[in-house]
C-alpha cells in the first residue's frame, strides 16, 4: 500500500463505515435508476480514495430482481466507470456486507417500485407485505441513512411519494429528501410551482431546484453513459448540474 493509499483508508476508518442511500418511490418511472446512477457517478468522481484502491469509495447497488442497474453499468466502459455496481437480483443478507467495509463511502441503492402491497395492512402496520421484492426492501430500509423520494410534476407521482413517506420512511425514522423530476423547462413554471407547494404543504424536506428533464438522460441507459460522460454541450452542463446539485443535498443530508 502506498503512502497515499494508507491515509485514504485511515480517513475512510475515522469516518465509520459507508452511509446508504436509497432511491424509493413506490411509483415507477419518477426517476430512481437515473438518480441512482447518475449521482453514484458524481460522488465517484469527486471521492477522495478514486484510483486509490482497487474497490471504488462508491457502489451503486440494485436489488431490482430485473438488473435495470446492471444493464445499464454494463454498458458504460469499465476505465471510465467512477463506481462499483453491485445486483443482489432481489436476494437478502448481501448489501449488509459492506458495513464494515472501510473502502467504500456511499452505497447508493435503487429499488424497484412496489405496486403490489398489502390493502388489509393497518395504519402504522408494515404494508410492504410478503415477496421476494418486499423482503429485499425492507433490508435495505434497515440499512438506510437517508431515503431519496424522487417525484414528478405529474400529478400522478404525488400520492405514491406520500404513501412511500408515510407508510415506510416516517414509520421507520428514515431521514428524506423528496427531489422533483422530470421539470421540462420548456413548459414554463406553472406545474412545477404546484408540485413545490403539494411537498412544502406537507412540510417535506425538498432539494430547491429540481431535476430537468432533457433527452440525453433517456438515451443515457442504452447508450452507456452517465452524466459524467455526455458530450459537452449546454444541455449537458446543466444536466450535470443538476445531479451534481442532488449529491450536494444528499451530503448535506448525511
Ligand atoms: N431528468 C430526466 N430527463 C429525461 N428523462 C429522464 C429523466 N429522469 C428519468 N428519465 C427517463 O424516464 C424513464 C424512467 O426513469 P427511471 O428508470 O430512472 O425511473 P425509475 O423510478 O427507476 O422507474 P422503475 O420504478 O420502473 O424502476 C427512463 O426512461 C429515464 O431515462
Ligand atoms: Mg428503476
């Protein structure tokens, strides 16, 4: 071990352990894999222990039985991938692995949506309810330093980020952050205004800024690519910005 590789590890030691995040919503499609990615890429970037060690300071981890996660790590070059990818494919016991793993920092987690729950659960019950998918949730919800609820000017988006906030995150003591998606700037501030005063009404912690929506994050899966690698353009220093500004918050959060 090098000089420079003995202090990142003794930086990482005094600092404990990784912290988890986790991308939840129970909606699909409000951006958790995105997120997930993307802000895995920009802490990866920025890490003190990057190119220090073999294993990266930041893992992104899917427990999506799927592999959403994995598709899209797999097609991103490994020389300029700036994190660890890790799939449990829905199987419990292997994230808390990395506890004691003084290597990694942040262990960011997408989960898949979860439609399916229990109707009968009782206010305050669990109402996750019995499958290989509600098991591989409440793993990581035990493992959780903070929940990340992405939400969309949508309308439809907002009920399920409230049940996701009020039935599994508040219930559990797991810190939030609920972050607009999808903010198409073409379309003028109306919708986003409205769905900021629905979070603030709650009282909600949000990020201020949201997460624009612009077409190069919907071809980024299939093409490999994080917002660390797009090709420079103006759209795409404002969509870095903003992922760059969503790990900023969840610093701030941690
Ligand atoms: N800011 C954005 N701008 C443009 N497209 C986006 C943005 N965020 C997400 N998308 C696109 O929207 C779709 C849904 O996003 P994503 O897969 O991240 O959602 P999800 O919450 O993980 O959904 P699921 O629950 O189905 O896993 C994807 O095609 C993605 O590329
Ligand atoms: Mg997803």
């Amino acid at each position: 071990m090098t000089l420079a590789q003995q202090a990142a590890t003794d930086v990482a030691a005094k600092a404990g352990g990784p912290k988890y995040i986790i991308f939840i919503q129970q909606k699909g499609g409000a951006g958790k894999s995105t997120m997930a990615v993307n802000v895995s890429a920009v802490q990866g970037r920025s890490s003190l222990l990057q190119n220090d060690i073999e294993d990266a300071a930041v893992i992104a981890a899917g427990i999506d039985p799927q592999g959403s996660l994995e598709t899209w790590a797999d097609r991103v070059p490994e020389e300029v991938l700036p994190f660890d990818y890790f799939v449990t494919k829905g199987k419990v016991g292997e994230l808390s692995g990395f506890r004691n793993d003084p290597a990694r920092r942040r262990i960011n987690v997408d989960t898949p949506g979860f439609m399916e729950i229990d109707p009968d659960a009782a206010w305050g019950e669990d109402p996750l309810g019995e499958s290989r998918v509600a098991d591989a949730l409440r793993e990581v919800l035990e493992l959780a330093d903070l929940a990340v609820v992405p939400i969309t000017p949508e309308w439809l988006s907002w009920n399920p980020a409230e049940f996701t906030i009020e039935r599994i995150l508040k219930p559990r003591g797991i810190p939030f952050v609920v972050v607009i998606n999808l903010h198409d700037p073409r379309d003028g501030d109306t919708a986003l205004d409205a769905v900021k005063k629905w979070i603030d009404e709650r009282g909600y912690p949000r990020m201020a800024d949201p997460i624009r929506k612009y077409k190069i994050h919907a071809h980024a899966a299939e093409n490999g690519l994080t917002v660390m690698q797009y090709r420079e353009s103006g759209t795409a220093l404002r969509a870095r910005e903003d992922f760059m500004n969503l790990a900023l918050v969840i610093e701030q959060m941690l």
